[in-house]
C-alpha cells in the first residue's frame, strides 16, 4: 500500500501537479508511515487552511466534556454581537428585505455550518456586502484581526433562519472567537495546553516561529498550465509574529502533528491510553448532521452532497464503498480522511485547490 501511495504521489509530482507532496497512511492498531515526492520534505511545516475546522471542533467538543459548553446553548452569552440578528426573507434578499431572527445561534449550528453566516456561491446582495466590508472568504489571509471581522460580520443580516441552511467557512471563524471567550483568553495557548501538548503537536499554531521558518515553503496555485507561487517560502503571513489576533484564522501544521490528531481520531478519540474527546460526542461529530432540506445547490459546489453529509467539523460519507469515512480538506492542496476500519490517510501539498489537486485527492483515496 505504502509502495503505491509513493507512486502516485510521484506521478503527481512529475506531471506537475505540485512541486512536492507529503503523504500519510494510518493503520488499525496505530502503526503510521510518512512518505514524500518531490522538493517537500516531511518535516515541513503547512498552511493546512480548513483542515483547521476539525481541530476547532474537537477543541469545542473537549469544552462541552468540561461543562464549560452546552451544544444547544445560544452563543450570545459570549458573544453579544450575535445577539437579536436579522434574517433575509431570502438569501437573495436586498439587505433591508430582513425579520427578527426566532431562533438564537447556537454551538451546534456553528459546527455544522448553520448558523446563517458563511460562503455566498450564488450572486446576491448579501455576497456583494461581504465583498465590500472584507469578510468575503477566499484563499488569501484573513484581512482584519477577529474582533474587527465579528463586528463587519454582525453588521450584515443572516441568510437563513439558523438552523435551516448551510453554508461555509464563517462559523468556524466564529468558533474560533467563542472559544477563546469561553477561555477568557488567547486561542492558540489554550490548544497547545489543552489539545496539543496531550497530543505531541508541537509544530502546529497560528504562525511559525522565526525559527521555524526555514520550514515554511512556498505556496502555489496553477495559472495557465503552469505554477504560479503566490506566498514565499520562509516568509509571508504565516510567519511569526501575527498581525492581529488570529482567532478566526488558520493553523499551520506538520505531517508527523496532524497524524497525531488523526490517530485520535481513528483510535475511537483515545491517545497513549487517555480520552481526548468523548466516544459520544466523536459519534455525533462523524455522523452527518445536515437536515436533507438544508443541502441546497446553492449552499455550496454542484454535487457535494451526492452521498455527503457534513459531521461537526468534516465531512461524512453516507453512501458508497466508503460510506462512514469522514474528513475534510484545506485550500492549499491538504487533505486527510478517517475509515470506519481505524485507519486513516493524509495528503499535504502547497497548491491551491483545484482540478490539478482534486484529481490527486481522488487518486490517493
């Protein structure tokens, strides 16, 4: 198996798909083997995007263990500036075409992607709005530190009603937010206290270190046939220190980190023998979660919810030879998955999501 992940990684990597590519496979049982192709090392540190998503849940899920969060709780309590929102009569509303929101956002409808914020596909007013006032989300850093991004984002009414639609991203900057609240503190020192130093993560955060950065490569994103580097190596936005509070953001991550996470995942949420997250709430973050009325062609790209659902943070196949894997991807060409065997992969590239990089996703699994 290791032997053909290698090839076809290095198929990838000759036919120019990526300059380098990491790839992990996780056995039942915990036996993990890293292999690379090309220029990218295996130590390498990565801007793993959404891959991100998973991590918060889990995060979040370890508070609900606490008590410190309930999964229908309203989120206001700790985040006033989502408290009396508006509602578009519909998505493609003009702005001031709004009702009070009956329903309050809750946890549960930011890990599942219900709230009523995120990723405009279809053109609208709303979509325009989001452009204008930069949270807008695409594959470039977030532009604004995350109490200016809450407050542009609790100025603009929701989409849906909480609840009854889907729709990307923005929740889980929202997450990010709530969670660091809920703490009454930084972000990144409570998830290397209280998720990354039990896991051994120890090259995962919102930024690499100065003296990191040597592990840092450059990201790439395909233009006209050829690759076009859009952030340098060893520099760029992911380097220490941060701008502005990235709580809303993105992690940077390594193969050897994220296989950690993964094997808890795969190990029924246990790692070297402790619970890192409940087998109940593991249950409920790999089951889909969706109702079927909420996954809409305009919620998010043609066919994703043929035989998809989406879990608290991942996404869950529901149908088909694979049905029960669940994971999730990033937008610079990183993906892992999870099977229901225990075992699980990953890919790590530094390309911007696309057919070059889809292609080598669906290749892999």
């Amino acid at each position: 198996m290791t032997t053909l992940f290698r090839q076809i990684m290095e198929d990838h990597v000759a036919r120019g798909t990526a300059p380098g590519i990491i790839g992990v496979l996780g056995a039942p049982g915990g036996a993990i083997e890293i292999v690379t192709a090309g220029d990218l090392p295996a130590d390498a540190i990565v801007r793993i995007q959404s891959m991100t998503k998973p991590i918060l849940a889990v995060a979040a899920l370890r508070l609900v263990q606490e008590g410190r969060l309930r999964l229908d709780d309203p989120v206001e309590r700790w985040l006033p500036e989502l408290a009396d929102r508006w509602v578009l009569r519909a998505p493609d509303a003009p702005l001031d075409d709004v009702v009070p929101a009956t329903t309050p956002i809750t946890l549960r409808h930011l890990l599942t992607n219900t709230s009523g914020y995120g990723v405009q596909v279809v053109p609208s007013p709303l979509a325009e709005a989001m452009i204008g006032n930069r949270t807008a989300a695409g594959q470039e850093p977030v532009a604004m530190g995350a109490q200016e991004w809450l407050d542009a984002l609790a100025v603009l009414p929701l989409a849906f009603e909480p609840g009854t639609g889907w729709r990307y991203h923005h929740s889980f900057g929202i997450l990010g937010i709530l969670l660091s609240r809920v703490v009454d503190g930084s972000l990144e020192d409570h998830l290397r206290r209280d998720l990354f130093a039990p896991l051994g993560m120890v090259d995962t955060g919102y930024t690499v270190p100065l003296d990191q950065a040597h592990r840092l490569p450059a990201a790439y994103r395909h233009e006209h046939g050829a690759l076009v580097e859009i952030e340098p190596a060893a520099g760029g936005f992911s380097v220490a220190p941060a701008p502005f509070d990235l709580s809303h953001s993105e992690l940077v991550s390594t193969a050897a980190d994220y296989a950690a996470f993964a094997g808890m995942l795969a190990a029924g949420g246990r790692h070297d023998g402790n619970v890192i997250i409940d087998p109940e709430l593991l249950a409920l973050m790999r089951t889909d979660q969706v109702p079927s009325s909420a996954k809409t062609d305009d919620s998010f790209f043609p066919g994703f919810w043929e035989g998809t659902g989406w879990g608290f943070g991942v996404a869950v196949q529901t149908e088909g030879e694979n049905a029960g894997r669940y994971g999730w991807s990033g937008g610079q060409g990183t993906d892992f998955w999870v099977d229901p065997d225990g075992s699980f992969g990953i890919v790590l590239s530094q390309v911007e999501m696309g057919p070059e990089i889809m292609g080598l996703f669906a290749d892999v699994q």
